[in-house]
C-alpha cells in the first residue's frame, strides 16, 4: 500500500549535514529560494542558528546517520514537514591514514557507506512511494582512484557513485520518478580538512553551494565542481593502473 503523505506545491527541501560546511549553505540558498527546508545534524546549536533564520519555514531534527534510529527520525522530519520533494545527503568523513588507523577507517567506512546507505535509502523509498522526487548527494572527486592516504575515503566515495548509479536504474526499471543529483567537489574550506595543511585549489563552501544548487535546479545528474577538477579527473583517469600505483599523492 503507497503511502498518502501529500506533497503540496510548496518547494520542500531536507538537508542532512546541514550544521557545517556545504551543508548550511546549500540549506541557506534553498531558503532563500522560498523552500521550506529541513536540516538535520549532530549539532543541537547549529540547528537552532539555521531555525532561527525562518521560525515557519525551517524545521530542524538532531541526527547522526550512523545510529539506526536515524531512520525513524528522518521519517519524522518529513512527517513534521508534511513530505519532501528534495533530500539533500552532504553527511561525510574522511581522513589521511598512512598507517591505517583502524579508528578512523572504520569511522570513515561507517559514515560514508552505512550511514549513506540508511539516509539514501529512506529517501528513495519516500519518494517511490508518494510519485517521485529528487535525490542529490556529495560524492568526491577522490571516487575517481584510490588515494593512497586515504584508503577509506576513497573506496567510499566510489561506493557512492556505484550506489547512486544502481539506484538511478532501479527508479527506471520501476518507473519512479525520482531524479537524482550527484555532486563531485574537490577540496573545500570546511571541517573535514586537515587545517595544518596546505591544500591546492580550495574551494569555499559558499561557492560550491552555489554551484550545487544551480546543478540541483537543472535537475544534472552529475557535476565536478569545478572545471580545474573536471580537468584533474580527466588526467587522472588517462594514467595507467601500473603508474598510477607509483605516483606519491599526498595533499
């Protein structure tokens, strides 16, 4: 039996890691694109901030993806809201492990994978369920190759795009109609980076939010942003498996 929770013409939007980063400014511009939105984090004060910017239009739920529950809250949200018509998932880890600190790989596998897995999924099942929608989620360029330092992270962005590809065919052999969005960014100024480090082509969030909602709007199945990494990715690609394992990346 589908589901009778109405979608009204009102654009309404949820956010999951929307308490930092890209998160909050992708939920920024879709409120100020007259979205009613809901943001969901593990941070109770960053919440509030985001509520605080439109009492009747933000609606807000303390989440950590990586604890089952997550589910029944997510579920929650969109009932609080009266539905969805767009699931933003900007939720990640990731860290440099030369020596493969099982702490943080396994942290690292459990957010971007399990946690992923449970977010996208509730989604996708709303939006079967009650005639389509949009999914869109941040993968990364590091999907492209194994990144030595980042063993994790780089397996877990490809398992991102591999699932999100899957779940592309599965809405058409079903034919739901629900759209998806991949995002592609390389490194951004948010939390997730090593702040002793230098890294090359940073990006700020505000400007990648831009970008991703622009990408969202256009409804584009994918996008790297920006052109210096769709660049990089290009190059990265044409070298071979044997140089490939050979090359020292780092930052």
């Amino acid at each position: 039996m589908r589901n009778t929770i109405a979608v009204d013409e009102v654009k309404k939007a949820i956010v999951v890691g929307a308490t930092s980063g890209i998160g909050r400014e992708i939920a920024k511009r879709l409120l100020a694109e007259g979205y009613t939105i809901g943001v969901a984090g593990r941070r109770t004060e960053e919440l509030e901030r985001l509520r605080a910017l439109d009492y009747d239009r933000v609606f807000t739920s303390v989440i950590d993806v990586n604890v089952d529950d997550s589910i029944n809250k997510l579920h929650q949200l969109i009932a609080d809201m009266g539905g969805m018509n767009l699931f933003v998932l900007t939720s990640g880890v990731g860290f440099q492990s030369l020596v493969l600190e099982p702490e943080y790989e396994l942290k690292t596998t459990a957010t971007n994978a399990l946690g992923f897995v449970r977010m996208i999924d509730t989604a996708y099942r709303y939006f079967s369920d009650n005639n389509g929608g949009h999914i869109a989620a941040i993968s990364s360029i590091a999907g492209t190759r194994g990144i030595g330092v980042a063993p994790a992270y780089s397996a877990t962005k490809r398992f991102q795009r591999t699932y999100l590809d899957a779940l592309a065919q599965l809405a058409h052999m079903e034919k739901a109609k629900i759209h998806f969005t991949e995002i592609r960014p390389g490194f951004v100024k948010t939390d997730l980076l090593d702040g002793t480090k230098k890294y090359p082509m940073l990006m700020t969030p505000q400007k990648v939010a831009d970008k991703i909602v622009r990408a969202i709007n256009r409804r584009q199945r994918v996008i790297t942003i920006d052109w210096r990494y769709r660049i990089l990715v290009a190059v990265w690609r044409m070298i071979p498996q044997c140089l490939w394992e050979r090359m020292r990346i780092t930052n």
